[in-house]
C-alpha cells in the first residue's frame, strides 16, 4: 500500500481507447494464420496478433524476441474448461519476472503504514455477497405486490404523509433528536428476511441534504460525537451526487428524500473475534419491500419486518473493544465508512431502480456484476478525493510521488481494488470476470474488465454506468446489451491486456486507459514485480493448461536472433481463442 504520512489507511489485502473497432462491435474479426513454416512471421515489440487459426505460429526475426501465447477460454459457463497442450521447436524457456522493481520508479522511502493504521483489516466481502445472493433467493417472489403497493401508494396521491422507518413509535417528520426503532436482522432465509426481527432504537443525530444519521442508543462509549454525525452527512452529500450521477437516483419509498445511516453496534458483532477482515456496513434489500400482503396476491406477499426505507447499517467505533474484543477507532472507521457508502450506495441504487423504476426487469442482478458495479462506484471515490486524476490517464506510479492527496485517496478508496484484482493476476487460469462464486479474485477480475470495457466503448463513463445498472437484463446478457455482440472479443483483448499494457508499440486495443497496472504495482513496498502469473514452453518442456469459462493463460517463450521457433497446439474446445503478442 501506499503510505499516509497523516491518515491511517483501513483497508490492507494483500497490498497496501477508446472506441472498439468495428469487427469487435459486430461480433465478427479477421483471424490471423500464422501457421506457415516456409514463411514465419516478424512481429515488433509490442505488436499482438488476436484470434490465431490453424493451432500453431512460426517466428522469426533478426534480433532474439520474448513472446506471449494468450490463450482464452470464451465459454460464458464458468464451470465449463477448456484443456490446451503446446509443443515447440526452436524455442526457449523464460522464467524472468515480467517486470521487477528494478526496472520500475522506486517505491517511496516513507511507504509503511502509519501509526493511525498499524491494524489493517479487509473488508469482509463473502457476507456483502450472502447479502446480494440471498435477495436474490428469498425477495424475487415479493417483487410483483411491491410494485403493486407501490403504484397504488405513489400515484394515487397518497404521498401527503411523510413516511417513517416501519418499526418507528412516531408518525412525523423525522427530526433531530428523535428517536426511531429499526430492524437489523439479516439471514439468508425469507423468514430471516422478512419475518424475525430484532429491533434497535437509534437517536437522529443529525440530518443532511441527503442523510438521515442515526446512532444507536446502545453504542460502545468513546465514538462518534454529533458534531462528528453533522461531518460524517455532509460527507455522505458528496458520495450520493457522486453514485447518483453514476448509476441513477435511488427510490424514495419513505418519501423523505434522504437514505438512513444507521451506525450501529449491530454491524461490530458481526466481526468475530480476532478476524481478519471486518464488515464495514451493508445495504439490505429488504428494507426496501412493503411490510403489508398485497390484497390482490394474498398472504406472504409482503415483508414484515422491512424498514420500508432506503438506508445503510454501518459500523461504530469501539475504542475499548466492548463488541466482541474488536477494537475500532474512530480514524479507522471513518475513512471505512466513506468507502463502504459508496459501495453500499451503489447496490441500493441497482435494488430499488429494478423494483420500481426498471419494472420490466424480473430479478435483481447477478453478484458479481452487481459487485464489480460496487467496486466501481470504490474508483469513482478514488477519483473524487484524488488531486484532479480521473479515467483514461493511464495513472502510474509518478502520481502518487510527492503528492499525498493522491497517496491518501489510493489507501483509503482504491487499494483494495488492487488488492483483488492482484488475487486474480496470481491465478488467470482459475478466475474469471464471470465466475458464479464470490472470490476475490472474480472481484478484481469484475472490476478490472469493467473499467477497461468502459474505457474503450467511446462514450463517458456515466453513461456506461448508467446502462448497466438501469437495465432490465442481468450478467451477461446485461453486458452484451452495453457493450454489443462482440463481448467475447473485448473480453479476450481485456485479457490480452493485462500482459500487453503499456508495453512499447502496443496498440490502443490492448492497453488498460486508466491505469498502468505495471508501474503501481512495482511500486508498491510489498509487491516486488508485476504480479501477473505466467508460464513457460520451450524444447523438451511441453506444456498443458485447462481454463476455466473466462480464464486465461500467459504462455511465454522466447525465440533466438535469426532464427525460426514454432509453437504448436491442440484443444478440442471451439470456445478457446489464441492471441500472441510480442514482450522484447
């Protein structure tokens, strides 16, 4: 990671160009045979050939190369592989790193945690994702008498009331110092969901232009003062312009304008003790459903115990470690919060546009896109806070030096996308973009191939994002719908990408816009070379290797000065497809 010299950083995984061309776009492209032994080809540094027929390439060229085989599995089913054996003439084995330290800018000599951070935890993802899979499994059946409550409530001029939280004692206008009842039961159950509840009151501690701040009554002593609530608002007003002019405007079920956030020790207990990763806060689609059976579809059709709000649960700080012997101070979970907003954000605003906006969809989205939305939304922060940086700058590692802002925004909101996406440079053979599990390395895969998906698709970003999320289709017919028929290809150059970046003579098609993944990562104190796991080929040392459904592999070689090698392979899969391009 990169160091603050003034804040802590709170989240530690492992380390803390346009438009398409036009084959792509129609689903078609030339393919390329380089197949003839009698006339080899020559590429240059950097030059990539996609979409290799006839199972094998002859190279030549006058001075001695280093080359890349690309093979990519495009099967759509994850759980489908594919198997690829190669055998070689003339060809040598490498083993040197693609990039090391040494051929990198030096990592700052200040680059260690701080004393605000000596304690680095991980989000705890798996159960953001049981939160998302469980919508998906227990509330798609409540979806129609939702709408159905909906509809009646808000257009038969029935909104004159303001509405309060479900399990609320008073029936005014929320106003400081109230105090309000609310549900944090979670489960993966429709029972858990929308029958238990186990209620909580909270004091509204402050209101902002878009945030209802509510703190529980039974919080750890020592945290969070209501000058710190009136900040932690106004804050909140900047993450929700930013994912509103991103992903769309949330539903307004409570007709109060304004999201809750309610911190709470709830949030803490569900971190064990001694764990090494925590939950910062979620977003609960259950809140958003109707407590009452719909009339017209009869018992069961409603939701309990829902909230019958659009609202967060976040976590408290807990100075002297009441809540299961976890300490959390203040510094470290207010610049969690931020970040965790911003995700959480994201994911109420799919939910409750599919509910009552985009009524044609007929179940939430799928995880890991819903996910990779999230992380997303974690960039989009990374930008906001950063000195000026924005997408397609192709950000490296001059950024960060001398500037601290820059450094910050990196620690606080974008190192944990590096830290997933590194989870899946370390294993391309096993994950993927697509993968229907909740892995860290799916989630950096996400991510990453949005950000490059967006990059190169020619329009703005908010309106890649607003596509996705305002759609009524999920996974990959939701990306084939945004990004066209070609999506096999632009997953096969995102994967080619993630070797030929920013190498010299690359093509726009294979580079990453926004970030030079090679220089940032070298640059960080605990990543020594460019994390992007490979392997080799050579004479004497054949080589197989099975891919899953959007998997990759990075098969190098190298080939002597004036000399011809040849590299041939069989699979039976008709979904691989074989790229190469030129390293040195």
């Amino acid at each position: 990671m990169l160091a603050p010299r003034t804040r802590g950083a709170f989240a530690p995984i492992a380390i803390g160009l346009f438009a398409l061309i036009s084959g792509c776009k129609s689903g078609t492209e030339p393919t390329h045979s380089l197949c003839n032994s009698s006339n080899p080809v020559t590429l240059a540094v950097g030059e990539v050939r996609p979409a290799i027929t006839g199972g094998c390439v002859f190279l030549s060229a006058t001075s001695a190369g280093e080359y890349a085989l690309v093979p990519f599995n495009g099967d759509f089913g994850f759980a489908n592989k594919a198997t690829v054996s190669f055998t070689t003439s003339g060809v040598s084995t490498v083993t040197t790193p693609l990039q090391s330290r040494t051929l990198a800018t030096a990592p700052m000599s200040n680059a260690l945690p701080s004393a605000n951070s000596t304690t680095l935890l991980a989000p705890a993802t798996d159960f953001d994702a049981s939160l998302r899979e469980s919508e998906r499994r227990v509330l798609t059946s409540l979806i129609p008498a939702a709408r159905a409550w909906y509809k009646s409530r808000f257009t038969s001029g029935a909104t004159g009331t303001r509405l309060r939280p479900s399990f609320s004692t008073t029936s005014s206008a929320v106003l400081v110092g109230d105090t309000i009842t609310l549900n944090t039961q979670t489960g993966g159950t429709l029972a858990a969901a929308c029958t238990t509840a186990t209620l909580r009151q909270g004091r509204v501690a402050a209101i902002s232009n878009t945030a209802i701040v509510v703190d529980d009554i039974n919080n750890p002593t020592g945290g969070y003062t209501d000058a710190d609530y009136i900040a932690i608002g106004t804050q909140f007003d900047s993450v929700y312009t930013m994912d509103v002019t991103a992903f769309g405007t949330p539903s307004d079920i409570d007709n109060n304008g304004k999201a809750i956030l309610f911190f709470t020790r709830a949030v803490n207990e569900l971190t064990p003790t001694g764990s090494q990763s925590v939950v910062g806060g979620f977003f609960y689609g259950r809140d958003l459903f109707p407590k009452q059976d719909s009339p017209q579809l009869g018992s069961g059709s409603g939701c309990p115990s829902s909230n019958v709000a659009e609202m967060f649960y976040l976590l408290v700080p807990d100075p002297n470690g009441v809540v299961n012997g976890n300490v959390r101070t203040k510094n470290f979970v207010s610049h969690l919060t931020v970040s965790t907003t911003a995700h959480e954000f994201q994911h109420l605003i799919n939910a409750s546009r599919r509910l009552y906006v985009n009524t044609a969809a007929t179940d939430f989205e799928v995880v890991w896109l819903n996910e990779g939305l999230s992380h997303v939304a974690e960039e989009l922060l990374f930008y906001q806070q950063s000195a000026g940086l924005t997408p397609r700058l192709d950000i490296d590692s001059t950024r960060f030096i001398g500037n601290q802002k820059n450094v910050d925004a990196y620690n606080f909101d974008q190192q944990s996308n590096f830290g997933r996406f590194r989870s899946y440079l370390l294993k391309p053979a096993t994950n993927s973009p697509y993968a229907n599990n909740d892995s860290l390395g799916t989630r950096g895969a996400t991510w990453s191939f949005l950000r490059y998906a967006a990059d190169h698709r020619g329009t703005s970003d908010s309106d890649t994002w607003f596509k996705l999320v305002n759609s009524t289709t999920t996974g990959i017919a939701n990306l084939q719908n945004v990004f066209g028929t070609g999506l096999p290809s632009i997953f096969r150059d995102w994967a080619v990408a993630n070797i030929a970046d920013d190498l010299t003579g690359v093509n726009n098609q294979w580079q990453h816009p926004s970030w030079n993944f090679r220089s940032v990562y070298t640059f960080l104190p605990s990543v020594k070379s460019y994390p992007l796991a490979t392997v080799t080929v050579g004479d004497g040392s054949p080589l197989s290797v099975t891919l899953n459904g959007g998997s990759a592999a990075y098969v190098r070689f190298g080939v002597a000065a004036a000399q011809t090698g040849s590299v041939k392979w069989d699979t039976p899969s008709t979904a691989l497809v074989m790229s190469i391009v030129r390293l040195k």
